[in-house]
C-alpha cells in the first residue's frame, strides 16, 4: 500500500497531522494508537456513510485495540441541530470517555462540524480525530479548526473553534461519492488556486482528470488545497483577518443558495461556490482590477469539469438583481453595514475588499442576471 | 464615589481587567462603552437577581448609551441545562447582536457559567462581561474562563473556556445576600491564603469582620482573591496542570455534596468546601506532611466566622466512611483510576499530591467520621 501524503498544521501547540491517500481507514488504530497511545473511542457517523464505512474503520480501529462506541445520526443537514448536539454530547459522556480519549467524526461535512463542535463541549474539550469521508469535508474541514450547527435563525450560527489531533483523509472512500458531489466539493479545491496559488490553479487545468480518476494526483490536489488553506489559518485562527480570503466565492454563492432556498436539487454549496468563483472573477475585471481574460480562464475551466459557472446554469427562475443583492446584504459575513467582498487582481491574487459600494454590486448582477433586460 | 480597585488578569491577548467596589451597576454604560465603544448587548440574569438589580443595571447601562436586550431565566441550578442554553443562544440571535457585541451576565454562579458558555458558542465567541451578584461568583467565577452546563450525568460536564472582556464586581450588590450565601462564598475567598498566599489569611483571621460589614476591606479581600487565582490561572489557563490547586478542599467537598443528594437545606457548595479544607488539613497533618496546629488554625477560624468545618456540623446522618470514598472515587477529576488530592505543607503550601492511596482515605474518613465506631 503507498504511503500516505502528511500535511503537518502548524498551530503551536494545537498543531496536528491530516494523512491523505488510500486505505486510512483500515489503518485508524494504527495511526490512532501510535499519536494517542491507550485512547479509548466514540465515532460518530450518519446511517448512509455507516452503511458504506463503518464496518472498515471499526476493523481499523481494531487493530490498534481500540473498540469504540458507536454514535448514528440520521443523514442531512438538519442533523446539525441542538438536540443531535445534545444526542452525541450525552452519547459521549454515556461511554465514560474522559478528556485525554478521542471523538471521532466519520463522514462529510455536517457529521465533521456537529461532532467537532460536541467535542469541543464535553468536558471543556475533548481529543477529536477527523475521517472526512467527502471531498469537500477533506479540503474544506481538515484544517481550519471550525465546528458547529445551525439555528433557526442562520447557518453555522453556533460552534467553537477546536483543532483536530489528525485528520485521515482516504482518498478511495471519495469513488464511492455520487459525481455531482465529487463536483462540487472540486470547486472548493480549486479555490484554493484562485486565491493565492496560481502554479495549482494552472496544474490542474491540466491534471484535473486525474484527480476525478484517483490515484496519486487525487491525493496531491487534497494536500495542496489542505496546505494552502492551513496557510491562510496559520496566519488567522480566529477569523479576524486574513481568514476572510477562503470566501472568495462565497458571497455571491450564499446569495445564490438562499435565492434557491437551499435547494439542493436546483444547487448545491460547491456549485454556489463555482458561480460565486466566476462571478467574483468577472466583477473584478468590471471594475478593472483583474483581466478580463483570467475570468474567461475561470469560467472555462469550471465549464470543462462540468460545474456550473454562471446564474444561467441554475435551473428554475431566479429572484431579480435586487432580491439577490438583499440576500448579499443580509450575509452574516456582512460587519456593521458595510459591504465586504473578496476581489482578485487575477487567478491567485485574491484579497479583501472592503466597502464595495452596493451600488456597484447591483448594476454587475443586472448585466449578468439571464432573466433581465440588460 | 469611591473609586473601584482594578485587577489584570494577565493572559495576553485575552487579558482583561475586574473591577470591584461600591456603585459599579450604575457605572456599567460608562465602563463598557469606555473598553468597546458602540456596542450593543444583551443581559442575561434570573428572576431573583432581576427583581434586586436589573433596573439598577439598566439605568446604569443607559448612561453608556446602552439599551440592552433583556434575557430572565429561572433561578436555580437546574437552569444550567442544555434546554436553557439554547434559549440563551436564540435569544441573543434573535437581538441580531454580531460577534463584536457583548453578552453580559448579571447573577451568581449558574447565570454566569450559563451565560458564558452561550457566549462562547453563539457565532464560534462573542464578547462577554461578568457582573456576578454572589461573593462566590466575585471571588471564584471572575477569573478563569470556565464556563458551561450541567449533563443528566454529572455537573459542568458540558462548556468551554471563554475569558471575558471585563468583570463588575459589585461588592454593594453583596449586602442583599442571605448571610449563610455571604459565608460559603467566604470560604472559597478564605482558600486562597490556604493555597499560596499565608499572609492573606493571616489578614482574614484579623479582618474577617469588615469584610463581612463591607467596605474597603470587602473590595480589597476581593480583589486579594482575585489575584491570587488569576495568578494560578495565567500558569495554567486550560486546566492541564497547577490549576488542580483551586480545587483545595473540592475532592472532600464534593463527595459531602453528593453524600448529601446536593441538598442545599444541609450543605450548600461553599460549606462543603469549608469542610473540604478542613479536612484537606487534618488529612496532611495525619500523613505527617504538615503540622496538626495549622489544621487548628484553619478549624479555628472556620469556625469563628460561622462555616461548618467537621462532618459532625452536617445536620443530618451521612453514610458510612466507605461510601464516603465511593464519591471520591467517583468524582470527576480523578484521572485514569489514580486518586489525587490537594494537600499542604501548612497554611498557604497547598500542593497536588498524586497516587494517594485510598486506604489511607477511608482510614482518616473513619476516624473522622461522626457516626462510627473508631
């Protein structure tokens, strides 16, 4: 078997291993028991990747001579709520695990920042391991440290910061991934291109089958997404600066998943995110800040790997320029009024623009809406 | 009005002053506004402290330009519940405050853990603002950053550690305490000079009337208690080490309480812990670790303020010595079967002591013990 690819984030003390390649999960407890010696565990799961993975890790984890408790949520979204919360914080404390044992997440990315975020509480903090079982939760939540559920009233409304001891990224798990959801969490690695990595952007412009292949390419494109990100957070762990940059393409994104109303069938977060990466492309270059032919490159590599890069690709009608503008402005990324977005100069030169007049927002949205007049 | 002593609580980034004298819930606009201008804020407090304080509070916020979103829970320690946390959660979502906002606690211990816990959770931390209204909150919950829950399974199983940006210590507010309340708390600010600092309880040997009057030895005892855990806090902020020495008096303490079924009528927190000390004491003169006259001392004064400081000052039976121990055994932080306590080397030499042996325990418990055989 190949060795997996290790990124080490560095966080002083909270610094950890994600592992990315094939096979991890059947190498848990050997990994597991040779970081955190004596460990006992909880896993916490959802019943459809239970059904596909559980069996491998709990044989994994064997091997290391751990026997965990098992934790099955139902699938979806809603699951990150305050009563699954309470589910898996009760679940946890029910096993009698102390604070220097292991909460472990196997799944995407609502079973990582539910599980994260229970970990984070009990006993005022708790080890936690992540097996990220999608692409997306593999680039987005490896590193960064962010957990949560939502509320009634917004998304991600509620969590903790809480770094992981390691990550196992098994990149063969990710073949058993519906296509469209492979897709979609590919738009959040190539972000990591556009923001400040122009060499990644261009390499996958020509690697790009690869990676939906598998193989070694899968697992360098997850590495190089988890390095440049683990950058940016190394500089900005609590989200008071530079952090801001991993939303380039999120604004326009969020808008265009609340003008869907979460509808996952017309639009997914990745596809919000491609549309967003675009958009936020073509509007710099409206505002002469980047080339226009560096969003036409955006737009035709997105095309090529057959995500959706324009508000004409959603199916449905769309609310008017002014309806999504409301959603834009609505956005908890939104400080004390001010409009703030992320702009680039060109593919990987990403920065923060603050106080972009909404004026100017508004007439790009009308350009660019396809169900009205120009 | 006089002016308030200040402590700094030293933990770099998050270091943060406690004020403590007379009037400072009508100087709560002008402190706050003067630290983080232009913020909005929502109080949490319980139906007691309200009807004592709230208006007091409000007007003073008033004065700040303050006019905060008003949160009111039952009172009581089961209001340390998940279901109370979300509504805590949702009600400082629902004042649309955002993360540079404050969350201000008014209330003893539970409101303060509870509120805390809310603020370190609502948008991954906002800012939060102690104004305990119990001198065991002044003394024990202003410094540390603990905050949390209670669990069906054990208490403050469930939280976070969050600093907060400023404390009002209101030693006025102390006169409307129950005096049995006023005293437990004296017990946990009379620990302090037991842990490190001989001179401070040589102090309250001497002074320990005026602090009950009130006054400028009140605030000065105070903030004497303050330093002293802020200073044991700044070594060991997140609990891995040193911090156990808080917990002087805590491992007898707590089996007394739940030896009691947590009946208030017969032993409130502080009470069980003056015992705890108590017995801490007579325990290292028993192990010949420090002299049989400090444990006097201790007893002594104890005593002269009106604290229980024996098992027999517990109205009531107690089980038997054994069962006794069983609590110990039990108790939380004992860590991975081995039992620790925190003994001492005489008055203000408290040290952690790991791999006691529990029959030394249940001997000393017997020998103790009001209701057995010696």
């Amino acid at each position: 078997m190949s060795e997996p690819v290790i990124v080490e984030v560095g966080l002083g003390e909270r610094a950890y291993d994600i592992l990315i390649g094939p096979g991890l999960l059947a190498r848990a407890g050997t990994e597991l028991s040779r970081r955190l010696p004596g460990t006992r565990a909880a896993v916490v799961t959802d019943q459809n990747v239970a059904a596909a993975h559980l069996e491998t890790l709990k044989a994994g984890l064997e091997k290391g001579g751990i026997q965990p408790a098992i934790i099955t949520l139902p699938a979806g979204e809603k699951t990150k709520s305050f009563a699954h919360l309470e589910e898996v914080v009760d679940g946890v404390l029910a096993a009698k695990l102390e604070r220097g044992d292991v909460v472990i997440a196997l799944g995407g990315g609502v079973i990582g920042d539910l599980t994260g975020f229970a970990a984070g509480i009990v006993r005022r903090g708790m080890n936690f391991v992540q097996i990220p079982t999608s692409l997306l939760a593999q680039v987005d939540s490896s590193v960064g440290g962010k957990t949560g559920i939502n509320s009634p009233r917004g998304k991600n409304l509620v969590g903790v910061f809480h770094q992981p001891k390691l990550v196992l990224a098994d990149t063969e798990v990710l073949d058993t991934l519906p296509i469209r959801e492979f897709r979609a969490g590919y738009a959040e690695l190539a972000k990591y291109g556009l923001i400040d990595r122009p060499d990644f952007f261009a390499w996958l412009e020509g690697n790009w089958t690869k990676v939906f292949v598998g193989g070694a390419e899968r697992a360098e494109a997850i590495a190089e997404a988890c390095r440049a990100k683990a950058d940016v957070v190394a500089r900005d762990e609590f989200e008071t600066g530079d952090r801001a940059l991993l939303n380039l393409g999120h604004t326009f994104g969020h808008a265009l998943e609340g003008a869907t109303q979460y509808d996952g069938a017309r639009l997914v977060h990745g596809e919000g995110v491609a549309i967003g990466m675009a958009l936020a492309h073509r509007f710099s270059a409206r505002l002469n800040l980047a080339s226009p032919d560096d969003a036409a490159r955006v737009e035709a590599h997105l095309h090529a790997v057959g995500l959706p890069w324009r508000m004409s690709d959603i199916p449905g009608e769309l609310p008017d320029a002014e309806a999504l503008l409301g959603f834009i402005t609505q956005d908890k990324k939104v400080s004390r009024g001010a409009l703030t977005f992320i702009l680039t100069r060109g593919i990987g030169q990403a920065f923060i623009a603050k106080d972009v007049p909404a004026s100017e927002v508004l007439s790009f949205l009308k350009e660019n809406h396809p169900g009205q007049p120009k």
